[in-house]
C-alpha cells in the first residue's frame, strides 16, 4: 500500500458479527491501524491513547478503525475492559493485513519471526492514502499522529 493508493475493497467482520467493508467508508477521513493483539501492553498503550484522543480526531473528521487478528469475542472484552470508543474489526485470515503489508518478517530480541508490523493509514475522504507509518512504536504515536495532522 503505497501513497495514492484507494482504500481497498475487503470484508471485516465487526463486533456485532456483520461485514464491514473498508470501502464503505470512502467519503470520510479514515484512520485504519493495525496492530498485534488486544489486551497486550502496546496495544492497549496504543488503543487508549486512540480512545483518549478520539474528540480530536473527530473535531477533523476522521473516522478511526483497528484491525488485528483477534476474534470479535476477543475485540468485546477488550472494547468493554477498556471503554474503547471506535471501530474494532477482526481480520483472521490475515486478508487486510496481507493487503496493506503489514504481515510480515519481523525482529525480536534478535529472532526473526513472522507476525503484525503496527502501522497506520491514513485515508482522506476520497478514499486515497495520503500518509503511512510503518512499524512504529505503540507509545507516542497517536500524539505524533495528530502532531502531522494538524
């Protein structure tokens, strides 16, 4: 997924178990972020300071989505236990993560292995990518986030 990129036509289940096209949402500012797995230290971290922030990013118009691996069971409690206030999506067959690049080799503690790179798109309202952050890190993002925003 490069800048200038469409907002791609895929599937998500949400949380109440209906499919949720990432095309749909052409026609507003979107934010889309990936990320490894709920109720985990730098997702929470993560997830938070989207929920923390939300009324900023809403002040802007745009629209907020995460996506892991999770299943959507997985998604409620992590949306009840942490009063999360935007969109979750479950994408277990890896097919938007494949498609936006964000499944991939990665390093830890020197071993390489394949999982979730974190990273986060942003989509203006005709659906285009206008900026990618790649393999960031979970604390301090959303701050930097809205920082290039603005």
């Amino acid at each position: 997924m490069e800048t200038g990129d469409k907002i791609p036509s895929i599937e998500l289940l949400n949380i109440k178990n209906e499919k949720s096209n990432l095309s749909s949402f052409i026609g507003q500012k979107v934010i889309i972020y990936f990320y490894p797995r709920d109720n985990t230290s730098g997702c929470t971290t993560e997830a938070c300071d989207f929920r923390d922030h939300k009324n900023i990013f809403d002040e802007s118009g745009y629209t907020i989505i995460g996506i892991s691996r999770d299943s959507i069971g997985s998604h409620l409690k992590f949306i009840e236990k942490h009063s999360l206030n935007f969109i979750l999506l479950s994408d277990p067959d890896l097919i938007a993560h494949k498609s936006f690049g964000t499944w991939g080799l990665k390093k830890s503690y020197g071993k390489e292995t394949m999982g979730v790179i974190r990273s986060t798109f942003v989509f203006d309202e005709t659906g285009t990518l206008v900026e990618k952050y790649i393999n960031i890190k979970a604390k301090g993002h959303v701050e930097k986030l809205i920082n290039s925003l603005h």
